[in-house]
C-alpha cells in the first residue's frame, strides 16, 4: 500500500525544503524557550528572520509589494542600495509583525482588558457557580470544562487557568474525590478554546491571514471546539478513574484559603447577566 505513494513521491516534483524551514523554526522556538530561557516574544523574532535566511532570495521593498501591507507602510522605489539577505529577513519581519499587529492589537488588548476585569470583578467565578447550579455538583467535571472551554475565549488560557484551578482545588477539597478529571476538564478545554476561537492570538492571526469574517471565525472555531472538547472530558474521566492523583499542597494556596472561595457568598459577586 504504501510502496505507489513512494514511487508517487519519488517521480514527483514535491519541494521539501518549505517542510524542513518550518521543522527548523519550530525546533528553534522550543529550544529557545525551554533550553535558553529566552523570552517568547524574542524568540519568535529570532524564528521569523530564521526563516526568511532560510527561504532563499527575498523581494526587495518596492511599491509592487504595497499590497502585502496596510497603507501606512512607505515603500521607496528611488533608492538603488542593495540590501543583504540578514537586512532583508529582519525588515520583511518587523514589517510582517507591524502589519499584524495593527490589524488585530485592538482587539487583543480589548480582550486581555476583559479578562482582567471579570477576573478582579469575581464575573468568571460567578459563570461557574450559576453553572454548577445548573449541573450539580455531581457533575462538577462538567461544570469545569464548560467553564475554561467559555472563559477562554476572552481570557488568555494561563489567566484562566490560575484564576480555575483554585476552583477545581476546592471542589476536591468539599467532594474528596476526582481532582484528577477536574484539572484535566478545565485545562484541556481551555486550551482548546484559547487555540481554536478568536480573539486569542492565535486563531484571530490566521482569521487576519486568510481575511475571514471575525464573527464567522468565531463561530467556526466554537463549532470546531465541541467534539474535542467532549473527548476531553472522556479522556479525564478514565484518566481519573484509572490514576487515583491525591491534591497536594502548593505554596501560597492553604486548605483555608480554598474553604474561603467555596464558601465566599453569592451577594459579594456580580450578577450573571452583567458576567
């Protein structure tokens, strides 16, 4: 079966090399911020003029490339200078990364804003009791994915995640079972939303790149989510069944504490309708 796709491969004129640039980045990206400890926003810099060293002959910057970039751009056609490859590949990726960023900065700035107010205002820990009023607390594991799989769509993932586990903590705490699937529910479906739904990052930078329709972005990567999200909750379940995990105690997080948010009445929090 698979000898006809090698001799397909073979006989064709398949280019690796754009497979091998992006392989090298990637690998470049992990070991930049994992090995050598440099800040992501830098090593993705470093990534974007990786590859276009990488890519080959890069176009000089004339009116003909006006179109790749917003109108603010000032493109010169008078100067004669020849630019070399390094110069070329760090302009290309400012001006890459300048452009990006001017079409989506507002709204990942907007949208950091509103995480930081539902998390300070107790908005996102009011959807998650009005949520487990709804479930019960048999199906807390439930009431978690649907709470990280919503909050992460205008809250970062990592805000998300410090502002639930706590939450998740205390739920094990009062039912002494299933921390384990809590953890694993929150997390998995926050990563799932915060990977797939604008306005994070990532998804509204290819929603800019492929020039879709915000709301239809949005709509497609909620829809998209669903059945990842289910299996999510699945795998955490026979994970939890499986692997008994005790709750351990972490520093600046006490079992007082957790009883202090489970127990922190209902008055003190928004209304739902405004969370």
């Amino acid at each position: 079966m698979s000898l006809p796709i090698l001799e397909f491969t073979a006989s064709s004129n398949i280019d690796t090399w754009p497979l091998i640039i992006l392989g090298v980045s990637v690998v470049w990206v992990v070991v930049g911020i994992t090995k050598l400890k440099l800040h992501p926003f830098l090593t993705l810099m470093l990534a974007a003029i990786l590859v276009g060293l990488m890519t080959g002959p890069l176009p000089e910057l004339t009116t003909e490339n006006k179109g790749l970039f917003h109108s603010r751009v000032q493109l010169d056609d008078t100067s004669g200078e020849a630019t070399s490859d390094l110069g070329k590949a760090v302009t290309w990726s400012l001006l890459g990364f300048g452009n990006t960023a001017g079409g989506i900065g507002l709204v990942v700035a907007l949208a950091a804003i509103i995480g930081t107010c539902m998390m300070g205002s107790g908005a996102a820990d009011r959807v998650v009791r009005s949520l487990m009023r709804v479930f019960g607390e048999k199906r807390a594991g439930i009431v978690l994915l649907l709470s990280g799989f919503l909050l992460s769509i205008p809250v970062f993932f990592d805000t998300v995640f410090f502002l639930l586990i706590p939450l998740a903590r205390a739920l094990a705490l009062r039912t002494g079972k299933s921390y384990t699937m809590y953890v694993m529910a929150m997390a998995g479906a926050g990563a799932i939303t915060h990977s797939m739904v604008p306005p994070t990052p990532g998804p509204l930078m290819i929603a800019d790149g492929l020039k879709l329709d915000l709301g239809y972005a949005m709509m497609a990567g909620l829809v998209a989510s669903i059945l990842p999200a289910f299996l999510v909750l699945k795998m955490a379940a026979w994970f939890d069944a499986k692997y008994q995990i005790p709750m351990r105690d972490v520093a600046g997080t006490s079992k007082e504490e957790l009883r202090k948010i489970v127990d922190k009445k209902d008055d003190e929090l928004p209304p739902l309708f405004f969370s």
